[in-house]
C-alpha cells in the first residue's frame, strides 16, 4: 500500500477551510471542546490500487464518536445474528436530533428506530457477546484494529471519562430501554464499553481504510480476506444511507449520494462502493451535527469524480 499526498485535495481543502469558521466543536462532551476548530484533513483510499492519497494533517487523531455505531452494528450482527438485532432496534429513519428520547415513549412496541440514534446504538452494544464488560470492549476494539489494519487503534482514555462522567441523558435512554426489555444488564457496565467504543481514536487515514473494507463489501483491501460477511456490510450501507449524516440524510444523498456515517468529533466516513474510502476529520460542525466543511470537501469531492450510487 503506498500513501502521499494530493495537490488536488489540498486544493479543496484549501476552498472549504474558511467554512469552519461558521460551525462550532461539540462540547456537551467536555474532552471534545479542547479541539482546534480549523483543523480539516482528508484521505482517500483507492481499493482499486491499494493507494492512498491525504491532504491536511492526516496524521491527527480524533474520536470516532457516533462512526462507532456503524461498527459495532457489523460485530452486533454476527454475534447475535440478524433477527435477535432487528427484533430489538428498528430500521428506520428519523427526523429527530440523534439523541433524541421521545420516539423511544411513542414507538409500539417500544424499540430504537434505527441502530445510528444512540438509543438503537446502545441496545446494539448491549448485544456484544462477551463474559465480561473488559472482554466485550475489548471484542469492540479488535474487530475496528482489524478494520483499519492498526494493532495500536484503541481508545483516547479521557475523552470515554469525560463522556461517562456526563452522559446522564445516554443513562436515561438505556433505563427506559431496559424497563420495556429491549436491553438487560449492567447499565454502568454499558455506559463503559459505549463511551470506550465512541472514544476509539484513529486518524483519517485509518478511517479511509475502514471505508475501502466497506467499499469491497467487508473484505481487507490488501489480503482479500473476509472481515465482515458480504450480507452485514451491505445492512451497515444501507443504514448509512437512511441515517448515517443524522437528520440531514436526506440532502446528504441528494448532495452527495454515498454511504457516510459521521460523529459530533468532526469524522466523517464515506464508502464509495468498488472504488474507494474516504475518511475525513473537520471538528467545526453545523446545527445538525456534521463537520461543516467536511460535508463540503465530500460534495465537491463527490461530484468531480461521480461517486453518487444514485
Ligand atoms: N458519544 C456520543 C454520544 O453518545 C456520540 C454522538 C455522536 O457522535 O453523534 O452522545
């Protein structure tokens, strides 16, 4: 695999920089908050070649935040298997904010619309087998090494204590889910494997690999090896489609037109079927969550080089 950098991304990123001067970094999770907001940087892996070319600091590490969920969807999914996942969190999108609880009292029966709101993706990490809260992170956090090929991918401690120490409306989702039986167990033990799987930190480069084994339906880009079967790569497209950009999925298909899941860190992760991963890290979001002028860098990205499936 060969890596160097693009004169042509560098000049979109030079274009949509100013951008992140009109978002702002989350910081309902403190440890979030202490980020450079102009920070932007882009890598884009070609899983035609095995070639990747980056523009920014590819190196900087972020937290992947709600990009999690979409991974620990794939692991959920082949341990439990297809419908213990799917009787317990639904399939559809929402229009609501993702760490919204009131569908959650609305919904007959009671279950998670979708495994990207953190109500579903909660359930979904209550369903990672394991004999021990230590030994079900520690499932989370092999399988995404093994995504991104990188022995050293684990969490950034103080971003997943920052997070546990405040997640009170996170808590409040998982009780409501446990009184109507969609989840069981340990809530503080919960709370742990999910502020770890969330504060799993990687740099765009590495998520851009992530994205390629996605791009060539679960398998590693350079041995050809299955990672994820066919089948549960192609659920995890999908829900990236309906409902990885949060509530603006929709102008994210029309503008753009690729599976993405992005996370209030400022990540996004874009799958370009057969051709290619693009990881991105621009912490300056917009109201709905997304890295403002990550969005752009992908549509500008998107439409000179055809990647909408549509
Ligand atoms: N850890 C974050 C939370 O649960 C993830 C949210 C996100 O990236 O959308 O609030």
């Amino acid at each position: 695999m060969t890596c160097h950098t693009s004169g042509d991304l560098q000049e979109i990123v030079d274009e949509v920089v100013p951008l992140t001067n009109d978002g702002e970094v989350a910081d309902y999770i403190p440890a979030l908050a202490e980020v450079n907001k102009h920070d932007l940087s882009v890598a884009v892996y070609n899983v035609r070649d095995n070639t990747c070319i980056y523009a920014g600091d590819y190196q900087k590490k972020f937290t992947l935040q709600s990009i999690s969920k979409v991974l620990v969807l794939a692991l959920a999914i082949q341990d439990r298997g297809y419908g213990y996942v799917f009787d317990r969190v639904g399939m559809e999108p929402t229009g609501d904010p993702f760490n919204s609880i009131s569908k959650l009292e609305t919904s007959v029966p009671s279950k998670p619309l979708n495994p990207m709101i953190n109500a579903g993706a909660l359930a979904v990490t209550n369903m990672i087998k394991g004999d021990s809260a230590l030994e079900r992170w520690s499932r989370i956090r092999d399988f995404v090494q093994r995504l991104a090929s990188d022995k050293n991918v684990t969490c950034d401690e103080s971003v997943a204590k920052s997070e546990f120490e405040t997640s009170c409306l996170n808590r409040a989702l998982c009780y409501f889910m446990k009184q109507h039986g969609v989840i069981e167990g340990n809530i503080e033990e919960l709370m742990d494997i999910y502020t770890k799987q969330c504060a799993i930190e990687m740099s765009c480069f590495d998520l851009a690999r992530i994205g390629a084994v996605f791009a060539l339906d679960g398998k590693d880009p350079e041995t050809g090896k299955e990672i994820i079967p066919k089948g549960i790569a192609r659920i995890c497209k999908t829900f990236m489609v309906t409902c990885g950009m949060y509530n603006a999925s929709g102008e994210f298909a029309i503008k753009v037109g690729i599976p993405a899941k992005s996370g209030v860190s400022g990540g996004i992760l874009g799958v370009v079927p057969e051709r290619c991963g693009v990881g991105i890290f621009g912490p300056s979001l917009d109201k709905r969550g997304n890295s403002i002028a990550g969005l752009k860098l992908l549509e500008i990205l998107a439409d000179k080089n055809n990647f909408s499936i549509f």
